[in-house]
C-alpha cells in the first residue's frame, strides 16, 4: 500500500478509511437501503474497489451489501 502522507501509515490510512469513509456509507443505511437500486449500489461498489486499489482501504472489505446487512444485524441486537 502507498501512503497519502509521508507521516501517515498504512495501519492509519486504513483506520481512517474505515471511520470517515465506511461510517458515512452505513449512516442510515437502514433507512435508504431498501429504496436503492442495482445502478446505486454498482457505483458505490465500484467506488469501494477504486479505493482497495489506491490503497486506502484493506482488500477483505466486504461489498456493500454486506455492509449494509451486517449494519442492520447490529441495529437490531442493540435493539
């Protein structure tokens, strides 16, 4: 992985990748998920993958309707 920032690592480029980038992606994700089509999640998939080849997050991320999935389990246990 290449660094943004001679100071950042790769461990905090993945850090921060995961608690900017992902938290907005499933910020309510419960609530717009169902109202999304095929088109909107390709290119928030698609957007995801050019972030694994630049770098900036790890390549295991799961797409995003696992993301999603997995946010709403974690909802509903809190629940």
């Amino acid at each position: 992985m290449r660094s943004v920032c001679p100071k950042l690592t790769d461990s905090a480029l993945l850090t921060i990748y995961r608690a900017v980038v992902v938290a907005k992606l499933i910020y309510a994700s419960s609530a717009y998920a169902g109202f999304t089509t095929a088109n909107d999640r390709q290119q928030i998939q698609t957007f995801i993958l050019h972030c694994k080849q630049a770098g900036f997050c790890a390549s295991e991320l799961d797409n995003i309707d696992k993301i999603c999935i997995s946010a709403d389990n974690q909802l509903f246990i809190k629940i």
